[in-house]
C-alpha cells in the first residue's frame, strides 16, 4: 500500500537521523575502517546515501550547486551511466573527506531536499490542511541561503500560511519579500496570499488589483491554476463589495474547459458568493457544485470554505436547523488545524444563526467575544448582518441584559468561543414545547419556538 504524502516525508525524515544517530556510536576512525571488500565503511554509506539524493533529485534542479564535484568520483556505488567510480575493496582508503565534512555534507543536502519538498508540496498542503510544510518553511527560513533558488518558494509558503491564521503582517512581509524574486511560481503564491490578506482586512479595490495582476503572472508562465484564482480573487472582491453583477461579468470571462476539479470549484465558489444575496437557491448550488468537486479531490480547504459559506446561506433562509448540524464540524475542523482566519468567519455566521433561532445570550457573548482588534475586521454584507443581530439582540433583551451578556464574552479568546458555539449548538434540540418563555439569565433559558440552549462555557 502507497503511504499518504506525510507519511513519505516523515519516513524519509525519521530514516535520516536515525542514520545518524547509529552513527554517534562511532568514532571517526571506527566510520572510516572497512572490515571486507563487500562492507562498505560507514562513513562512505552515509555519504552515499546523500550523494544519491544530490545526484537524481536535485542534479537536475536549476539552480542547485552540488557540495563538491568529486563526490560523484568518490561514493558513487554502481551507477555507471553517471561516470567512473571509486573502487569498492578501497573505500575504506578514502580518508578525506572527513566525517565532519560528511556531515556538513549530509546537513547541505537534506537542507536542500526540504526546500523542494516544502516548494512542491505546498499548494497540496494547503489544500488539505496540512500545516507540516509550512513549519517546515519557517525552520528553512532561519538556514536557508537567501540566494538559494528556492529561497522564495520557501518563503511564499510561510506567507500563505500565515495569511489564514492570521498573521497578517507576517504574511504580507513575506509575501513581499517573495515578489523581489523571479521565480514566477513562487510569485504566484505570493500574490494569492496577498489578495487573501487584502480581501480578509477589507481592501477589495487591493484585492481586485492583485486579482487582476495575479491574472496576468499566470497567464504569462502558462499557469493555468493562477489564471483561475486570479479571476476568483477579483470576483469575490466585487461580490463582497456590493456588486454582484460585476461578479458574475468577470468569472463569465474566466475559461471553464481544460481545469483541474479544484479551479472548476474555486469557480462555481465564487459564483455562489455572486448569488448569495439575490438568489439563495442558486447560491446554494454552486456551493454544493464547489464542495462535490472539492471533495473528490481531497481539497479539504475549499471544501470547508463553501461549507461555512452554503451554512451561512442555509441560516438566512428557510433551513436553521440544516446550518446547525453544518457548523459544529466546521468549527473543530479550522480550530485543529489553525486556520484562526476561517475559524472567525465560522463564528460570526454562528453568531447570526443563534439570534435567528433565540438563542439570544449565548449570540451576544458570542458578538462580544469576536469583536477584537486582534481578529481580522468585518466589513461589507458580514458587517451588515452582524450590525443587524446586535439590533436584534438589544431588541429581545433589552439593554441592560444585553450589556450583561456581552461583558461575559468581552476579551475572550477564540478557543472560549468555539467552545461556547459548539456546545450551544449541542443544546439546541428540538423540544414538544412551542412557547417562549425567558429566564432572568441566571440559568437555562427558553430561546425560540421548540429550542433550548442551555448555560455555555463561561457563564
């Protein structure tokens, strides 16, 4: 049976210092003895083990200068297409390079290896919630030489992680820093990150812009997946800036044919945000469109976004009950994994589905908890709703309870949140009663025809 991609990495991993922990056992001069002809010494072995790896993965790497030239002389074993080799009865001979050197050696290689995987695996990453690269990117950042081809692919990836957790900032100085190179995939990643921090912050003339240039890079390196999210970036942009029709205009100029199953999803997502306000049916069926493509792919990251977003379209309308059993997943999902980003746009739906279906303080510590200078802002139709559940909210409390209720939830952290979202869902269950009757708040509370949520984390 085939092993999952991070099983590959981390057996590949997990081999290598094993390697070298067997080999601490032994003096330089016990790593160098060659007991018989058919016993390679092991300090050849754990040369040759890297020079493999340097020779038929990264040789053929632009960009990639090999350790030292010899190499391919000295611990070559029995590939004779590449050249002449080192006599086996000898090697034990071959007293330079010393161990040290072949553990710089070894040190060398395995720095570059990583870089490539981090570079090539990056956008499956990504598309799993997969965070393992991306630590990987933030550790090869520290030793990586900055004139490393890879460099930038190694810091792209930091930028694109740190953009769904948050770290805005972060993201952006890497992300700039990548867009000194000209390497255009790492570009590409780059501006995907930016458009996603430009477009979580609120900067949808930004976003369109990156859109557009992220367009124009894809299209000049062949890279149809750019063209694709290029033209999803600007959509998204107008959708959420109040102008759906625009929308549409722009991904009616996108090509359908000929995609990957992710970019036709990345599509048809951005078609159910171009319909969300004016035609929740429709909206909700690009939605299920993006999230079966998604699906059969293993994209994981989109299918949780058109989730969280079919949810949200599901709480606005005729099906509560359907949004409620779609968040509690949703939550865990982008809580284990960190994706803060996601986990916030998740909450504030959940916020506005609970004022729909009564469940009134458990919303108002809810809309506290989530309005902080330290979470990503609200803006455009998110912030429309949200201002219209406080309305609600101070509505069916009043004041005074309502200031009571939000100052339990004020200054809490996100991980107080999720679990309070999670288990007022859990409370919410359909009861034979269909009156409403209120407590003073120091209890259980009757919230809505049919539902109860009772007391939550932190009351």
């Amino acid at each position: 049976m085939l092993l999952a991609t991070h099983d590959l990495t981390g057996t590949f991993a997990g081999v290598r210092a094993l390697t070298e922990t067997l080999a601490k056992r032994l003096s330089p001069e016990d790593q160098t003895a060659q007991s018989m002809p058919d016993a390679s010494p092991t300090k050849w072995h754990r040369a040759h083990t890297s020079w493999f790896f340097e020779e038929f993965v990264l040789g053929g790497q632009d960009g990639y200068r090999v350790y030292d030239p010899s190499y391919r002389f000295l611990f070559n074993s029995y590939y004779e297409t590449v050249g002449a080799r080192h006599p086996r009865p000898r090697r034990g001979l071959v007293t330079r390079p010393g161990v040290a050197e072949i553990g710089r050696y070894r040190e060398y290689v395995e720095r570059a290896l990583a870089a490539r995987l981090t570079a090539a695996l990056q956008l499956h990453a990504h598309s799993r919630l997969w965070s393992e690269p991306a630590r990987w990117a933030v550790e090869l950042a520290q030793i990586i030489d900055e004139d490393d081809p890879l460099a930038s692919q190694v810091w792209a990836a930091i930028a694109n992680a740190a953009a769904h957790q948050g770290r805005f900032e972060e993201g952006t100085s890497w992300a700039e820093r990548t867009l000194q190179s000209a390497d255009p995939r790492a570009t590409v990643v780059a501006l995907e990150a930016l458009a996603d921090i430009a477009m979580y912050q609120g900067d949808l003339t930004r976003c369109r812009n990156l859109g557009r240039r992220l367009q124009e890079v894809g299209a000049s390196a062949g890279d149809g997946h750019a063209v694709v999210l290029g033209h999803v970036d600007e959509a998204l942009a107008l959708a959420y800036g109040g102008d759906p029709g625009a929308a549409r205009a722009v991904l009616g100029r996108c090509e359908r044919s000929g995609h990957a199953p992710s970019d036709q999803a990345w599509i048809h997502y951005a078609e159910g945000e171009a319909h969300a306000r004016a035609d929740p049916d429709l909206s909700v069926a690009a939605f299920e469109a993006a999230i079966e493509l998604a699906d059969e792919v293993g994209n994981r990251f989109l299918s949780g976004v058109a989730r969280v977003s079919a949810a949200s379209v599901y709480g606005r309308s005729a099906e509560p009950d359907r949004a409620l059993a779609a968040f509690p997943r949703l939550i865990t999902d982008w809580q284990r994994r960190g994706n803060l980003t996601h986990l916030v746009t998740s909450l504030r739906n959940v916020t506005e589905l609970f004022v729909r279906v009564g469940a009134h303080d458990a919303a108002a510590r809810l809309l506290a908890a989530l309005h902080s200078r330290d979470l990503k802002g609200s803006y455009g139709d998110e912030a429309r709703r949200l201002a219209d559940a406080r309305t609600s909210l101070e509505q069916a409390l009043g004041p005074s309870l309502l200031r009571q209720c939000m100052a339990q939830g004020e200054g809490r952290d996100l991980s107080w949140a999720s679990a309070l979202a999670l288990h007022t869902i859990e409370q919410l269950a359909p009861s034979g009663a269909d009156t409403e009757a209120d407590t003073d708040g120091g209890g259980a509370r009757r919230t809505g025809p049919g539902r109860r949520a009772d007391s939550a984390p932190g009351r």
